[in-house]
C-alpha cells in the first residue's frame, strides 16, 4: 500500500513545542469513479485556504506560537522551524507541516529562500 508522510508541530503539558514524523497510508478509494480507483487519505476538515509569502528578511526568529492549527504545503523556496526544545527542521518545497503549537513557547521561522506556502486553516 502506497503511503505519504508529514511533519507535526505540537506543544506539550508544559507548552515546549516538539516535532514528530507521521506516516499516512493511503489506502486505493473509488475517488473519481468511473476511472480506477486513487490511493487516497482523508486527514482533516479544512476551514479555509490561502497563500503566504516570505522572504528571507522576514522577521519569525523571534519564538511564536502558530496563530491556529494549519497545514503548510511548500511550494517554492526553502524555511527552518527551530522548536523551542532546539530541534530544527528545514521544508524545503513539497514538503508538508501541520502546526498545531498553538499555545506555549512556540517556535522559531527561519527564512532561507524566498518561500511560497500553500496554507491550510484547520478547526480548533
């Protein structure tokens, strides 16, 4: 079976924020019938969409947490994420964070190259 994988931005009980590997299966869905079946995985209800740029003057190194649950496609130029436990990561395009820090100490941004992000509002 076909599978896809992401990145997740959490706080924990204390508020420290954490990054954690999720793999997805994506089992074979009638999705477009009358062609063959997709390989498909449902993961949330999305409340709206969006576009965001960012270039590498932008000012996210100072700790912050992300102003709501949101998924981040990359879809040009690369971006660091420095969780407040000291872990870093860096998306570079078509990679996939869903943040979910949104409460505790938050999290660095890093710009490296002129970045486009398809974001993605999730409910509470």
């Amino acid at each position: 079976m076909q599978s896809a994988s992401y990145v997740r931005l959490f706080a924990d009980a204390d508020g420290v924020s954490h990054f954690e590997d999720v793999d997805v299966p994506l089992p074979a869905n009638a999705f477009a019938p009358p062609a063959p079946p997709l390989n498909v995985a449902s993961l949330s209800p999305a409340v709206g969409c969006g576009l965001l740029g960012a270039a590498p003057e932008w000012g996210g190194q100072v700790p912050h947490p992300s102003p709501r649950r949101q998924l981040f496609c990359a879809m040009r130029g690369e971006y660091e994420i420095t969780a407040s436990d000291g872990t870093r990561r860096r998306f570079a395009a078509g990679s996939l964070l869903l943040l979910e820090d949104t409460s505790g100490e938050g999290h660095a941004t890093r710009i490296i190259a002129d970045a486009l992000v398809f974001t993605v509002a999730l409910p509470d």
